[in-house]
C-alpha cells in the first residue's frame, strides 16, 4: 500500500443550530488493521444523505454521532485485505465505512455489491436511494395506473427515482421542488406531468391546480407544512409512505405543520406507514432486476452529482442540506 495514512474526518462538535464546517476536522490517522472476522477497506464513493443530520440529534435506526469520532456514512468501498471467508481482495461492498479513506469492518455488517459501471450508480438508483424509492412507492404506497401520485423534495436522490417509477406504473406524477429550474427539469428531463415550486410559496393552491382529482399516493421527504398541504389533498382510502422530514433536520425543527392530522386520517380512511429500507434486504433482488431493466430501456433516468475530495464532504453535505443537489449527491474519495 503506498498511502501509510488515513484521512479523516471527525465530528468535533455536535449542532445545535445549523450544520456548519465549524464542525468538522480533518485529521490524519493510521491505516487500521483488520482483527478476525473483519475486512480492510479502501473507500471510493460516500453516500450523502439527509439522514446524517438526523444522526448527529440522537440515535435512531442506528447509534448517535458522537463528538470527535469519525462521522458516520455509508459508503461503496473495495476490500483491500480480508481476515473473513465471504469477502477476498478486491470484491466491492456497501457498508457504513464512514468518512475516510480506510475502514476496518466486520465482513457481516457488509453488503457485496455487483461489479458493474459507473460503479456510482451502486449509490444511487442501485443503492440506498434506488430501494428506498422502490420499496416506499410499490410497497406501502401500492400506486395503480391512473392514480395521482405526489412525491416532495422530488429533485433529490429518492424523490427523482420515485417519480419516475409512478410514471412506469402509469399514473399522473407532481413533484414538489425548490426553485423554478429543478421543477422545469422534473417536468422536461423526467417526465413528470407538473411540479409545485414550494419556494413560491401557496404551495396548497398551487398542488391543488396540479393534482385536480386530488392525491391518491403521497411520498413523503419532508413533513413540515408540506405534509400538511398534501394531507389535505388527500383522496379517500389514500396512503402515505413517510421516508424522511428533511424540514425538522437541520437547525431548529418547526413547531409547525401537520396539524389536523388524526381526523383527516379517520375521515379519510387514510393509510400513513413508515419504512426503512434495510427492511426490505431479503427482496433486493427482484428489486434490482426491475431498476436495471427500467434503466437499460431509458424509462429511468440517472441523475447523479458527484463532488471531488473527501475534504469536500462537509461542505457538500451541508449544500444538500440546503437543496443544492439535483439527484444522488455523493463523495469521490
């Protein structure tokens, strides 16, 4: 190996308010050595995701971030040593490797990946966001053709792929995105039939003229009010896939939104699940084979915003956190 060192980068402190590089270090450390049952990874792509604010707060589906410890990330990587007979030299897996250039983890708490290119799209519409978005949609909110489906933050790396997929199951498709040039690209490059600007704000009247006969499926990215307004716009017997509330990450969450909830659900008759993707593990497979198959005939269309440098990861994880990413936002290493 001809790098003796390990590039960092720890979470010194944890926010209070918003995420700012103040809080991060890069630092140097040694290349660690793998014990039994572990392999040595070098790590080549660092997923972002809304989802590592969300840990900085408290432990949720996995453990808290701690202060001056490597921050967590999932990451694709490829086995450079392997003291563990399910992986050899060279096989490229999914794990939690965090922010750095060589990780030790156990060979069990890895997922080996297909060897395929780009070997970015193992992050995206193959990876975390790809299944996320898959499972969400067809699993819990079950759309049929013809239905009215609404996903929100629908420029980023779920919501994109969401979307799309409604599209194939053949119904009417409204993103909600930030800015007019993101709801263009949903409506031009994707296929989407409209897309609410909620920065324009009258997001209920404008989702309203979008959706005519109302919603059937809700994607959900965000909460806040704009879980609010589409639950209002929710048609009898609708459901709700929740994923994530990017609005209540970063900063100080809103008092706000949604209220009214527990009658319009009685009312409505409404089904509001949430989900984790690792749940569905077991079905990744019949899942792929349909990602695949819908990308290699162009009905699925591949946004990905790779940044350079694992200096860069803060930053960039604080640009997603405002919005700036279109599609599956990730780390060269």
């Amino acid at each position: 190996m001809s790098e003796s060192v390990n590039r960092q980068i720890l979470l010194v402190e944890k926010p209070t308010g918003k995420l700012g590089p103040e809080h991060f270090k890069l630092t140097q450390g040694a290349i660690p050595e793998p014990k039994d049952g572990e392999v040595l990874l070098k790590v080549r792509y660092i997923s972002l995701d809304a989802a590592n604010r969300a840990w900085m707060h408290g432990a949720t589906y996995r453990a808290a971030v701690e202060a001056n410890t490597v921050m967590a990330g999932g990451g694709i990587a490829e086995v450079v040593a392997s003291k563990d007979p399910s992986l050899k030299s060279g096989d490229i897996v999914f794990g939690d490797t965090g922010w750095q250039d060589y990780a030790a983890v156990p060979a069990k708490h890895l997922g080996k990946m297909p060897k395929l290119e780009p070997m970015t799209h193992l992050l995206s519409v193959y990876g975390i966001a790809g299944l996320t978005a898959y499972f969400g949609l067809l699993d819990i909110g079950k759309p049929k053709a013809g239905e009215t489906v609404v996903v929100s933050a629908a420029a980023g790396s779920v919501g994109s792929i969401v979307g799309q997929i409604a599209k194939i199951k053949g119904c009417r498709v409204v993103g909600i995105a930030g800015g007019k040039d993101k709801c263009d690209w949903l409506v031009n490059e994707l296929g989407f039939d409209a897309a609410v600007d909620y920065k324009d704000g009258a997001v209920f009247k404008a989702l309203r003229a979008a959706a005519p006969k109302g919603i059937d499926v809700y994607f959900d990215n965000v909460g806040g009010d704009i879980l609010e307004a589409c639950l209002a716009l929710m048609n009898n017997r609708g459901r709700i896939a929740c994923c994530g509330a990017i609005s209540q990450y970063d900063g100080v969450p809103s008092a706000t939104g949604p209220r009214g909830v527990p009658g319009l659900i009685v009312v409505k008759r409404l089904i509001m699940q949430g989900f984790i993707v690792m749940d569905y593990m077991d079905q990744r497979d019949q899942a792929l084979k349909d990602l695949q198959s819908w990308v290699a005939s162009g009905k699925l269309k591949v946004q990905e915003d790779v940044i350079n440098g694992l200096e860069n990861t803060p930053k960039a994880l604080i640009g997603l956190l405002a919005g700036e990413n279109r599609g599956k936002r990730m780390v060269k290493v």
